[in-house]
C-alpha cells in the first residue's frame, strides 16, 4: 500500500461499490482507514444505509490485513458512523436530518452535537405513561370528590388525608408485608420530597453523615447533602450494598444509611439475606435508621417479590413507596411509613406549608385502591413489562449474545454489560442515532471507586408504549459494540 489514493469495489446485491479513500496523512493503517470512511460518510459520498464491502473484501481490495478493516469497521461502529448487526452486515449509519438552509452555501459537514430531542428514548425514571388508567382514574375521581367532606378541600393537616392513609396502611401489609398502621404513614408529593424532610429531621437530631449505594440517583444524595448531611458509598456488587462499610474507621457520625434493597437502582441485584440481617442489626445497635426506597417494589417477574425490609425492624425502619412506577410521575404522590417516634418530627416540619401534597388526587387515590383499580392496574402493568423484559433478553440472545443482561428479572430496567472500555463510545453512538441512553458511571458516586460494577447501559424497557418498543429496540441493538473477539464476523 505505498499509494495515497485507493479504490475499492465490491458486490453489494444492487450493483458495484466503488469507493474512493485518501489513505494518506498521519498514523497507522487503521487510523488512515478510519478517518477516509468517516470523510467519505461525512460528505455524503456514503449515504445512510449503505452496506459496506465486507472486511474481507476491503482487506483484499486495499492490500491490507483483514483484521484492520474488521477493527476500524468497529471503531466507526461504536463511534456512531456504521452499524454492524448479524445477518445484514456493515452499513452506513442513519444521520439526523439537516436544518433547512438559510444561505446558499451547502453544509458538508454535520453538526457538532448530536440532534437535541432523540427520537428513541430507554432512559430510566418513568413507567409507560402511555397506560395510565383514565377511565378507572376519573371514575375514581368523581366517587372521591362527591363523598368528600368539606374540610378534604382545605389545606390539610401535613400528614395526608386519613382516607389514602387507610387504603395505604392495609395495602402495603397485603403486597409488600409491611408493618404499619395510618397513624405511622406520611403523604409526600414525590420520594425526593419525603427524602429531604427526613435528611432536616435527622440533622436536627444529630446525625451528620447518611451511607448510600455507591450506585443511585444524583438528585437522592443532594437532597440530603442540601440538610447538611454528608454521603458516604456503599461498595456495590452482586449481593447488593456492603452494608458493613456502616462501621468501618471514620464512620461514627454515620446515622442513617439509603437503601433499595428488594431491586437495586441501577444495578438491579437484590440485597442478600445475610446483609438484610446485617443492616437491621446494626440499626438496632446504633440506634440508627435505615430509609427503604421501595420504588418499584410490585414488580418482580421471576418469582414472588421479596418482602419489604421494614418487616423486620418496624422501628428502625423507613419504608418509602412511590405511584410514579404503577401509575404516573406527574401525580405527584408518595408514601412514608414511619418509626413511631419519627412521626411528630416529621407532620410538625410539613406542616410548616413547604410540604403540601393535593387533598383530592389523595382522595382519588384511596378510591381507587379501595375500589380493586390499583391492584387490577399493577397486575397488568406487570405482565406488559415482564413481556417486554422477554422480548429484550430474545432480541439480545440472537443478535449481540455477548451482551449479558445482569440483575434480576424485575422492575421497569435492564443492566446491559459491556465489555471494558465501551461505555463513553456506545453512548456516543446512541446518541449520533437519535437514542436517549445513560450508563452505569452516570449514577456512580463521585467518592466510589471505579471498577466495580464496570462498564454497562441502564436500559428502560419500561418508558415507551407499547406501539413504540420493537424501534426503541432496533435501535438499541443497532449501538451495541460488537464482541471483542467477533469483530471480524461483525465486520462480515
């Protein structure tokens, strides 16, 4: 290969490929390789959905080794430029659609940042909203609001309506196993708002650090950061959190630790019975208090799901429960179900006015909980997600069997495992494709250490609808980084 320009031609079922690559300039063959094809897609001499000459072809055609077309067919691949999928070979990327032109000079080259709204979006946080159920609601609604007394459209006492209170206590001691009565359950407007009261009560109390999962959600940790507590990770792995790092050296100040144990977020493992049994005892020891996020508690799919942990220690214990998983975000509704002698710290602090929840969507709930519409509705959304939980694992098996699904078969996401090093690539493919992603380091607290549990997508199989799914799906696989030891027959 001592020349700077090559062709190359190959059959590709709808006449001969010919390309035309500069392989001149700095760096080796692999490099000069990549950068001719990404130049040649850039400038549209390769428009999207080309297919590509396989590795072997190209090699042959170019006089260069086979393997250095097969590894820079997957650099582009991860980078967003190709898509390699079994079955279909090597093609050119589908591009976001060019603005409309303003002047008369024509845009060669695409834009620097991937298009603002993605077309496709498996990000965590939000149930198929798409199946909220109106009818059942609204039906729900117009009992709640006739039997209302005129007091229920008056500010409330900070605690929650006695009503939802009710439907909650029996609830959650029929599906969940918690121990509790309306007295001890306090309705918040979102887990993060429960969160924060609880962060100012503990810190009024004493306390000045809170252990957390090494893995969570940012806005969790700064809702207690901002009560003046501090955070301190919890090494995660396949048993769930290490809860034994509660006592390590330095960890005297520690008064409350964060935990999910019946479904991780994000890594989605369960907490081991042995560290359910060590969390309580050291809560019982201490005198401190564990917070139980039980966010999507209901939804196990391979087996009954595990009881809350509040069951064992009533009064260590703070169970958290959420509508937004079974039902929407935008009610804005969530439940605690205190330690007794939380509670009065808790209702004088909302009662301040900061913290109040609407009176009639409390109504409204405890009516459809009462009447069988919740329990119909989880059952439902259940069996909709286990499906599409099925059809993700199937689609994998068969197209990227190298991309294990980790955690278990529960809640509304998956963990994708990737192989080392292709987390910030593969998102930056997804998002050159219109895919709305997050991986695992987005959730790692900034004091944990790296490594553990590695590189990996949080995959939402639970936010679209249902109509929308089979493309999310596509264009998952479509991102996907090819086998490290396939990339030759990817490239094919």
């Amino acid at each position: 290969m001592d020349g700077s320009w090559a062709n190359a031609a190959a059959g590709t079922g709808a006449g001969d490929l010919h390309l035309d690559l500069d392989l001149s300039g700095p760096g080796g063959l692999r490099a000069r390789l990549v950068r001719a094809l990404r130049d040649a897609v850039r400038s549209g001499r390769l428009a999207p959905g080309t297919r590509l000459p396989s590795s072997r072809t190209l090699a042959a055609d170019l006089a260069l080794a086979r393997n250095t077309v097969a590894e820079a067919y997957a650099e582009l691949v991860a980078e967003g430029w190709l898509t390699a999928l079994r079955g279909s070979g090597t093609r050119v990327a589908p591009r976001p659609a060019a603005a409309p032109r303003t002047t008369g000079v024509r845009r060669t080259v695409p834009p620097l940042r991937p298009p603002v709204a993605p077309t496709y979006d498996l990000r965590p946080g939000t149930a198929d909203v798409s199946a909220f159920p109106r009818t059942e609601w609204l039906a729900a609604a117009r009992r709640a609001l006739a039997a209302a007394p005129n007091e229920a459209l008056g500010y409330g006492d900070g605690q929650g309506r006695p009503e939802l209170r009710a439907a909650l206590a029996g609830y959650l001691a029929r599906a969940r196993g918690v121990r509790t009565d309306p007295a001890r359950i306090v309705v918040s407007a979102g887990f993060t708002q429960g969160l924060a009261v609880l962060g100012r009560v503990l810190h009024a109390r004493g306390a000045r650090e809170v252990g957390v999962e090494a893995y969570g959600l940012e806005f969790h940790r700064d809702a207690l950061e901002r009560t003046g507590l501090r955070t301190h990770p919890l090494p995660v792995d396949d048993r769930g959190a290490d809860v034994a790092e509660l006592e390590g050296p330095g960890r005297k100040g520690v008064g409350a630790v964060l935990l999910s144990p019946a479904h991780q977020f994000p890594t989605g493992g369960v907490l081991h019975p042995d560290r359910r049994t060590a969390v309580v005892d050291w809560a019982t020891r201490t005198g401190g208090l564990v917070v139980e996020d039980d966010y999507d508690g209901e939804f196990r799919y391979d087996r009954q799901p595990v009881g809350a942990l509040q069951g064992l220690a009533p009064e260590h214990v703070v169970y958290c429960g959420t509508s937004s998983k079974a039902l929407a975000p935008g009610l804005r509704l969530s439940w605690m179900v205190l330690p007794e002698h939380l509670v009065p710290d808790v209702v004088v602090l909302r009662r301040t006015g900061e913290w109040t929840t609407g009176q009639l969507e409390q109504l409204t709930l405890a009516e459809f909980i009462d009447c069988g519409a919740y329990d119909r509705h989880v059952r439902a959304m259940r069996l909709r997600y286990r499906r599409r939980r099925d059809q993700l694992v199937a689609a994998l098996a068969a197209h990227a069997p190298h991309i294990a699904v980790t955690g278990i078969a529960a809640g509304l996401h998956a963990v994708l495992a990737l192989p080392p090093g292709t987390e910030a690539a593969t998102l930056r493919a997804a998002a050159w494709r219109g895919l709305a992603l997050e991986g695992l380091g987005r959730f790692r607290h900034p004091q944990a250490p790296s490594g553990i549990p590695g590189d990996g997508l949080i995959v939402a199989y639970g936010t679209p609808a249902d109509h929308a799914f089979s493309g999310e799906l596509e264009a998952l696989l479509s991102v996907l980084p090819p086998a490290p030891d396939d990339a030759v027959s990817m490239a094919e």
